[in-house]
C-alpha cells in the first residue's frame, strides 16, 4: 500500500470529473502511488491497478521519466506510449498535470489511428516518388544520351524514343490511376442510386478487350445466369472494376490461357448480410500463395515487381477496385490455388 498521503476520497468532485471523462485517466499521488482510476483505465491496465506504483502499471521509461518530472516541478508535460495489448499494437499520446500539491492527473488518448493514417501517408508519397522517378530517370538518361553520344546515330536514337515512349505511358497510366483512386476514395461514403443493367455492362466491357485478346491468343468465356439483372451503381465505376480484373487476368494469367466471367443468379449473401449478385473473374495463371493474399489490395503493392512493370502494372488497379466496391457496399474476396490460378469475386447487393 502507498504511504499515508492526502486521501483522494477527499476529492470527490475530482473523482466524478475523471470517471466522466471519455479517456483512460489515473490519479497518482506524489508518493508514486496510484490513488484512483476510471473504468476505462481499468479496462486499459486491469482492474488492480489502484494502490501499485505507478512504474509497475506503466513499463515505459518515457512515461516514467515524464511522471517524475512532473513531481518535482509540477509542469505538464506530453509524452508518447507505444505498447501492444492483445497483440495488438497501440500508440498513446500521455498528458500528465499536476493537481494541487499532492496528486498528478494522467490521461492516455488513442492516437494509433492517426499514426496508421501518417504512417500510411509517408509511406504513399515515398511510393509515388519511386513510381515517378523510375522513369524519369530512365527518360533524363537517354535523353542526355540521345543530345550527345548518340546524336548521330538514328539506329540507337530510334531504341532509345522507343524506350522512352514506353516509360512516358507507364508515367501516365500512373498519374491516371492516382487521380481515379483519389476520385473514388473521395466518393467512398457516397452510395450510388442510379439504376444500371450490369449484364450488359459486362458485355460491353468483354468486347472492349477481344482485339487485345486476339493477340495474346487468350479466350474470354462469359457465364451469364442472367437476361437483365438491375442493380444500384456507378456506371463508369463498375465498368472500370471489370476491366481492371480482366486486365488483371491478362497480365498475369498467362497468353493463350482462357479467362473464366460468370455472373451468378441473385441469392441471398452471408458475406452482404442481404440478397446480392456474385461477379467472378478467374484466370489460369500462377496462382498466388496464401500469405499474399490480403495485401493485394494494399496500395503500390506487388508480389513480383518486376515483372508487374514489365506488364505495365501500377500497384493500384486492385486497391481502386476495392475502394470502388466499398463504396457499393459490396465486398472482394480472392481465391488462388499455386499453379492453378486465381478468382477475383465480387459481392454486390442488389436491394
């Protein structure tokens, strides 16, 4: 037990104060001991965190440091905890205040998703810049090359546009993609209302593709369960959905391999908690490990990078299909088997 100090319990107003507060707050008195807690520090720390010292409730020399600093010269001060409670990581921001001669107040604000959210920002803007300067760079050179050593020799300027060009256009399918996810995550708490007939947006959408498709001697077969089927939704949106994932299957199911599109018949969804309609797109590729599955639809994020520039991918074909279905209030699932392929499906409600 804490030395003999002045009661808290003489402070009920302060007691009330702390237990209305909507924050994890402690009460330590000068002794070192803590004196109260409210629910939600005790949800925090369990419930025996009264009458302990505060150094064995809170393990962080940051937090300690700051606690006895405040003790000796009643200044407030901020600090940061970074801890991890149920496996999972938790960032605080620590306000201490000292109350009167003889108590400190401590209280402990969530900031974990602020600092997902910077953290999420830093790491964007790096992946932008990568992006951007990888080609550039590559322009720059040749360009260089091309004003110089090269300035005479039409053979190596026509490789070096030829280069050039290709880097230009992956620039701009970049900047393309950038501006439709930053379009689509400002419209995300919008729900569309518009009536659209989606069979036949598929339709359309498929025949977008078979002069690409002749090419690379694929097949696009497309199962339809449906003669109209009517939903709520974003024409353009849905449509770029679909084509992302055929040009997804394109890229990385392989040539002369079919792609697999099948609309199912409107049922009720467990995964929509109502009735919706199922869209899959499957391919005969690779295939994708299990562990890299739920990080598809992370911005910038590729299994082979590689060979997904080597196919013209940006990183964010998938993460602009996921926000755009979000915004339908539909969901994404993916299914792979190694060696085998992968089904991209969608959920969408269709009430």
């Amino acid at each position: 037990m804490s030395p003999s100090t002045s009661k808290i319990e003489n402070y009920p107003n302060l007691i009330l104060f702390l237990d209305a507060i909507p924050l994890p707050g402690v009460i330590i008195g000068t002794d070192e001991f803590v004196h109260y807690a409210n629910k939600k520090a005790r949800d925090l720390f369990g419930d025996l965190i009264q009458d302990r010292h505060y150094i064995t409730v809170m393990r962080d020399p940051e937090v300690s440091d700051a606690i006895e600093a405040v003790i000796k010269d009643s200044d407030t001060r901020k600090t940061r905890w970074a801890t991890s409670l149920s496996s999972v990581d938790l960032v605080f921001e620590v306000h201490i205040t000292s109350i009167g001669s003889q108590h400190l107040l401590v209280t402990f604000e969530d900031s974990t998703q602020v600092e997902k959210s910077n953290q999420i920002r830093r790491d964007f803007v790096t992946n932008v810049s990568h992006e951007l300067k990888t080609p550039l760079t590559s322009i720059i050179g040749f360009l260089e090359t091309i004003q110089t050593t090269a300035k005479n020799d039409q053979k190596a300027q026509e490789k070096f546009l030829s280069i050039m060009s290709d880097e230009a256009n992956r620039m701009d399918r970049l900047v393309n993609d950038l501006m439709s996810l930053n379009q689509v995550e400002s419209q995300e708490r919008s729900k569309p209302t518009t009536k659209i007939e989606l069979t036949e947006l598929i339709k359309e959408t498929v025949e977008k593709f078979l002069p690409v498709c002749k090419k690379t001697n694929n097949s696009v077969v497309f199962e339809n369960l449906n003669e109209k089927l009517q939903i709520e939704g974003d024409l353009d949106q849905l449509q770029q959905v679909i084509s992302n994932l055929i040009e997804n299957a394109l890229k990385y199911g392989g040539t002369e391999k079919e792609i697999k599109i099948k609309l199912h018949t409107p049922s009720f969804q467990p995964l929509l908690q109502k009735h919706g309609v199922v869209l899959d797109v499957a391919d005969q590729g690779d295939g994708i490990p299990d562990e890299y599955i739920p990080r598809l639809t992370e911005r910038f994020y590729r299994i082979d990078s590689h060979r997904s520039r080597q196919v013209g991918g940006t990183g964010l074909g998938l993460s602009i299909v996921k926000h755009i279905v979000h915004r339908h209030r539909g969901r994404l699932r993916i299914e792979s088997k190694v060696g085998k392929g992968s089904t991209f499906s969608i959920y969408l409600p269709i009430e």
